[in-house]
C-alpha cells in the first residue's frame, strides 16, 4: 500500500493495526519506543531547592547607605557594596525616535519578555543571522540534506528538547497514521512529524500561518531530515513561496491533502490541478478552509471527497472552545498586560470560539457584550447572560474588540474610526480577513511597532488603538496552544485521513463529510485517562432498552453537541 500526503508520501507499509470507522479498538494509549517496546509515562521536572535564610538585615546609616546584616550570634557584618547599573552611553536620549536596528533590537528585547517568552532565547542569538531572509540562505542539516527553509538551522538543539518540556500528548504515537498533522510547526506536531516517517511517510510541511511557527522546532525537523517550509514573520508572498516548494517537488506525488485554512488546497487547485488526478482526499480542519470546500463544492468544482474535522465534536468542543477559553487570556496578556476587571469587551461571533472567549472574559470581570447573525447562537448568548448588540451600537465605549467568525469585513474602518483610544483590537477566528487592516494603511494614519505582533496606528488628532498581530489569529501569533488540545485535534484528523484514505470506493462521493461519531467518541476516548476519568458502562438491559451497542456510538450522527452545521456526515 502507498499513501501519499501533502504533506506526507507514505512507502510500502500496510497499516494493519491502525482502526478504521469499522474497527475501533478500546485497548489503553501506548508509546512505541526505539526497541519496539511499549511504554507510558511523563516528565516531571525536578524542582529546585529553596535557599536558606541564615542571616536577618537591618538597616545602618553607617554602612554602605544603611545596610548591614546580623548574624545568628549577633555580631554585625557589613553588607557587599551595590553596584550601579551603568549604560553603554549615560547620555543616551530615551525619548529620541530609535534607530531602525535599535527599533528591531528594542522589539526583540521586549517580546522575549512577553509575546515570545515561551520560545528560547535561542531564537535571537545570532542578531545578524535575523537581518536574512531564509531563502537568501544555504542552509544543510548535519547530514548534508538542504530541502528545506527555515530560520536556522542552528536551534536544531533546542528545538529537540522544546517538546520534552511541555506537557506530553496522551495519544499514543502510532495513533498519527498515514497522514500529515496541520501545518503549523509546534512541539506536538513535531512528534506526530516522527511518527509519520517512523510509518514510512514522506512529509513536507509548510505552515498555515505567518507567525505561528516556532523557528527552533523547525530546526530540529529539519535536522532530522524532514522537508520544512516555515519560519516566524513570514511576509505575504514568504508564505505562499513555501507552499509552493512544499508541493511543487520533481518525483513526488501527494495522493492526501490535510489543509488548516483551504490555501494549500486553493494553491493546488491554481497551479497544480493535475495533482489531483491521484489526490484521494482532503482533510480540512478551519472554518475559513471548510468554507471554501464548500464553495468548491456548490460550483461543481470539488473532484475529491473531503472531510470535515472543524466541525467534528472533538474538534469544535475542545480545540474551538477550551482551548479558545484559555489562549484568549494568554494572548492578550502576553502583548498588552491588560487588567481584564471592569473592561468593556465586544465578542463578534457566539459560535464555540466566541463561547470561550466570552466565558473567559466574563469570569475575569469583563463586561461582555456579543455581536451574531444567527438567532440560534443569539439566544444562547442571551441565556448565558450576555447583551446582544450590533457592533455600532457599542464601538466608541468597549475597550477590547475581539472577531471569532471566520467571515470577513467584520470590523471595517467606519469603526476603526469610531473606537476610542487605546481600544484593543484583534481576531480569534481563522483567516486575517476579519478586520480590515489594508484600510488602516494610508498615509494619514501612522503605524508605530511597540513590540513584537503589537502595532500602535495613530490617527492624526492623536488617537491610537492597539492592533495585535496584524489582525491574524492571536493565540497562534501571540501564545501557546496546549498539547493536550492540539493532540485532540490530531488525532482527529489522523483518523480522518485514515478513513478517507481506506474507505473502498463509492463510500464517499465528491462532497463534504462529517468524521463517523465513532471515530469522535473513540479520540474522547484516549484522552480520557489522563484525568483518571472511569466510564460507565451500559448493561446489557439498558443498551436493549436504549437500542445502543454496549462500546457506542452513543450518539447519532445528527447529534451535534449543540453544533447547528449542515454537513453531511459520513457513512457509519
């Protein structure tokens, strides 16, 4: 069997122990190591030691400026001497416009404090290396391989360690299957990179976001030998540049597509559509990308099947509203520092993502109010104890504006306009169509770069707001996704691959699919021994009297979990 993926090329393996949607098996997660073995277990770091106080401090105008310490036998000993601070130059002007290299110096230092300060200060050490672009570089891993970009190859290192130390997936590695996970560069992903190649794929990745990527995890794939197209701070035409060397490689025919967004799919209809002819599917995982199949789809223009995992239940509950729940506090406090207490904050869009920033921000004391164009989610955010507003109604009075709609235009320039100073913009939805930031480039308008991913535009009476990560997806440019979450999401779109990639032809049709509630609840599954959690199970009496098989599914397809998508699901 051959399974081709962009990004991954699958060799001759047959994946016989991987379940389908027909054949799930309840056995516990297990972690193959090098030997083939089973194993299980976390990294638990070792604290430090606290030192101990062994003398008290008191204060003595007659030594060193009042400072002396008394030991336990109660003689006196003359604190050491403090030393000054001492600038490089005492005269430096600090209200003076910095140069451009010190601009770039000034932003570094910053968001290694904030904004960044989950990646190593590895990521700056070479402060000339940063001033070129990745494809002016030579770049070779230690193998002599170059079939990559990436920032540096230096942070190789670091990067290998990175995903040691953040909390570890609970899926069992070989659980990854014949698939790519989503483009974006993160420790977990990074994990399920080496799984895929440890079942024969081939894999190129390239990222789905222009910030999102952190440079020394793709470095240490690179090392390993996988073909990376991504770095931090990627322009416009940076970005499609590397889908474009991710697909377009002589000998090498992807034959699954697993897209976070629809533009690795969109670049392949534009410029490869021959591909396709042995393409068998496409994995979608976001709303701006499901979209798009959808609109592939009503125009005749869809010639493979593909599924949609942004509305499967694990997907849309865990990823879309826990982790939203979480990231949108990390985001914002790592750019801004904001005190949350008593600010006005207006959420467009009450769908699962727009649920959890809204509980997040009530629960810290921010007044909520929620924009929607669906009576259905309306009613829920008024149950839930939200106002519903139009968003002109309150733009010159919140103090936060938060998009989570995966539509676009939602915040124009009548109301970037409109806001007050120092009013907090940014997009928690997918695509960075949502607010309109090329509006806010004209030559009355000043854009001024405070740190890293936090712009300041100014308007000429002096008013600014604070737009972060230039309207893209704030907790994938600003802060961290947990693993756990992103191992839900994986999962998922592993089996989705898996299905589409085994189902025997006919299954599926050249439409949009929903994963088998099988699949959904066989994720929930495997995920929930990390809480200790035990199931209960039916008896033979009750799964009769429910007309349910005793190991599920428990519920039908159309069950959605409060989830109101049309799709069509997938074949039980």
């Amino acid at each position: 069997m051959s399974v081709q993926v962009v990004a991954a090329k699958m060799a001759e393996v047959e994946l016989k122990d991987v379940p389908t949607g027909k054949d799930l098996p309840a056995e516990s997660p297990v972690t193959p190591t090098s030997e083939g073995k089973s194993s299980l277990g976390l990294l638990t770091p070792n604290p430090a030691k606290m030192p101990q106080a062994s003398a008290m401090k008191r204060s003595d105008p007659q030594q060193n400026g009042g400072e002396a310490f008394v030991n336990r036998d109660g003689t006196v000993a003359e604190a050491p001497r403090m030393k000054k601070i001492q600038f490089a130059d005492q005269k430096q002007e600090f209200n003076k416009r910095p140069s451009k290299i010190g601009r770039r110096s000034l932003s570094r230092s910053i968001s290694q404090s904030s904004t960044d300060s989950y990646s190593s200060a590895a990521s700056y050490t070479d402060s000339s290396d940063d001033e070129t672009s990745p494809r002016d570089k030579q770049q070779k891993n230690s193998k002599g391989n170059g079939d990559f970009c990436i920032k540096n190859i230096k942070q190789a290192d670091f990067g290998r360690s990175e995903p040691r130390g953040r909390n570890p997936s609970p899926v069992p590695r070989w659980w990854a299957a014949p698939t790519s996970l989503p483009r974006l560069l993160h420790p977990t992903a990074a994990v399920l990179m080496e799984t895929l190649s440890a079942l024969g794929a081939q894999c190129r990745w390239a990222a789905c976001n222009i910030y999102s990527t952190q440079n020394e995890v793709a470095a240490a794939l690179a090392e390993g030998g996988f073909s990376v197209f991504a770095w931090k701070g990627e322009s416009e035409d940076d970005f499609w540049w590397c889908i474009d060397r991710c697909v377009n490689v002589e000998g090498w025919q992807p034959n699954m597509i697993l897209d976070d967004g629809g533009d690795l799919t969109h670049w392949i209809y534009k410029k490869y559509p021959n591909m396709f002819k042995k393409i068998k599917g496409i994995v979608e995982e976001s709303v701006t990308g499901v979209h798009r199949l959808y609109q592939l789809s009503k125009a005749g223009k869809l010639c493979v099947p593909a599924m949609n995992v942004n509305d499967s239940v694990t997907k849309q509950k865990f990823d879309n509203l826990y982790c939203c729940r979480e990231s949108i506090l990390d985001g914002l406090k790592r750019t801004t520092d904001v005190m949350f207490g008593g600010k006005q904050v207006v959420v467009c869009g009450y769908g699962e993502v727009g649920k959890g920033c809204c509980a997040a921000l009530k629960a810290m004391g921010s007044i909520v109010y929620v924009t929607e164009i669906d009576p259905i989610c309306a009613l829920q955010a008024c149950m839930d104890g939200f106002r519903l507003v139009k968003l002109n109604e309150v733009i010159r009075q919140v103090d936060i504006v938060i998009t989570c709609t995966g539509n676009k235009n939602v915040v124009v320039r009548e109301y970037l306009d409109r806001m007050k100073n120092g009013c907090i913009v940014c997009n928690m939805g997918h695509s960075n169509t949502e607010i309109d930031v090329a509006s806010l480039r004209t030559p009355e308008l000043t854009w001024e770069r405070v740190r890293s991913q936090v712009d300041h535009v100014i308007w000429p009476d002096g008013k600014r707001i604070v737009l972060l990560a230039e309207g893209r997806l704030l907790n994938l440019s600003c802060s961290t996704v947990p693993t756990f979450v992103l191992s839900i999401t994986a999962t998922t779109q592993a089996l989705a691959l898996i299905e589409l990639y085994n189902a025997p032809e006919g299954r599926y049709k050249q439409d949009v699919y929903l994963l088998p509630k099988k699949m959904d609840e066989y994720v929930a599954s495997l995920h929930l021994p990390t809480f200790d959690a035990h199931l209960t199970e039916l008896s033979d009496e009750q799964a009769k009297y429910l007309g349910l098989n005793k190991n599920g599914p428990f519920k039908p397809n159309y069950y959605r979990y409060e989830n109101t998508s049309k799709t069509t699901s997938a074949p039980a």
